[in-house]
C-alpha cells in the first residue's frame, strides 16, 4: 500500500454517463491527496476498461474499482488489476472464501483489498475471523439509507484502533460537515460522490474537501 501521507479525499465517480465523467475529471485539480474511485454504475456500464479513462486524466494517482465482489473474489481482483487500479473494493457480506481469496489475489497483484462493511452488523468480528485484515475497511452508508440511519462512528473509532496499520474510509453522502466529522472520528478516507459530482462548481468544492484534509 503506497497511501502513507492519510488524510485523502477519495472521489466517487457514480457516474453513467462519459461525458460527465470527462467534464469532473477535467475540473479536477491534480492533487496527491485525491484518491479516484472507478464507481459501481460506471463499470457495470462501461467495464473496467473505463478505469483506462480515468487514467488518462491522473496518470499516477491512485484508482480504485468498486466492484463489491460478492463472490470468485480472486477472478474480480485478478480483473481490476489487469485494468491497473491500485485497490479494489470487495463486500462484507461475501462468504469468508471469497473475502480470503480477494485478500490473497491482491496480495499477488500487489493490489490493496477495500473491505466494505455496508449492513455488517459486527465488523470487528468479521475481521477478526480473517488471516489477515484488508489494507483499507470501508464504513459505507447506502443511499438509500441516508434518511435512516447515522455512520456508525462509535463501531468506527474501535476498529480504528483495533487495527491501527489499516485505514479506515467513510462513505455515504458526506457533505463538508459530515467529511469533518468523519475525519474527528478517525478517517484516513473521506469518500465524496453526490457532493462533488453534482456541484455546480466541481473544483471550488473539491478545494474546500481538501482543505478539511490540512
């Protein structure tokens, strides 16, 4: 895992349509502290070569593919890593098997493993029954939870310190406010979609998420 330097702003590209995924990434400034996420909508539309795309504009940043691999977990990473991401993102609730294999595909590609805990009630449990603990555990509030339910920041603040040599990401319709909060609670990763994406002003909001970073 090169992401030594934490805080990082880690922008979602949920996006489905190519022209708008040209227009943010060329308003984009060229940051280190700016992780790009290959979202879940744009490779189901378009596949992992979109993370070709992406690279044209940020040619050594890091990428990751949001795959939310649920099963062959070392076919998915195996993929994404043949389309040069840096990280993949696999879920949670995936069978134990497919969690290892992922972890050990990545290992092999030099590829960190992104453990998505969306709806897993005992995470710390989760990852204490693994051989080893992925490089990034990822606190991820559906959309369609947002009216719902809170991040669970208490659940954050324990894994953080229970497994200090992982970062620990936050996701789920962070605005400014949120992303501060995420970073008081322990985030190395605030992941920004909706906020960014949809902003009238792409590169004026992107400063202000960085400036949360200093």
């Amino acid at each position: 895992m090169n992401l030594e330097e934490p805080p990082y702003l880690q922008i979602a590209l949920d996006l489905v349509s190519l022209e708008d995924l040209n227009r943010i990434l060329s308003r984009l400034p060229v940051k280190k502290e700016i992780l790009y996420e290959a979202g879940t909508p744009l490779i189901k539309k378009f596949g992992v070569s979109i993370i070709e795309q992406i690279r044209g504009f940020c040619l050594d940043s890091y990428v990751i593919a949001d795959m939310k691999t649920l099963d062959v977990g070392w076919l998915e990473v195996r993929i994404a890593a043949e389309a040069s991401v840096n990280a993949v993102a696999i879920s949670g609730l995936a069978s134990l098997e497919t969690i290892e294999s992922s972890l050990k595909e990545g290992r092999q590609k030099a590829v960190d493993i992104i453990l998505d805990c969306m709806n897993i009630n005992d995470p710390k449990q989760l990852l204490d029954s693994l051989s080893r603990v992925p490089e990034i555990i990822l606190f991820h509030r559906g959309i369609d939870q947002e009216n719902n339910i809170d991040h669970p920041w208490e659940t954050i603040r324990l894994i953080k310190t229970s497994y200090p040599k992982s970062l620990i990401a936050v996701a789920g319709g962070l605005d400014i406010n949120a992303s501060q909060k995420a970073l008081n609670n322990g985030a190395d990763i605030i992941v920004v979609g909706r906020a960014i994406t949809q902003a009238k002003d792409v590169e004026k909001i992107t400063g202000e998420f960085l400036q949360l970073l200093n």
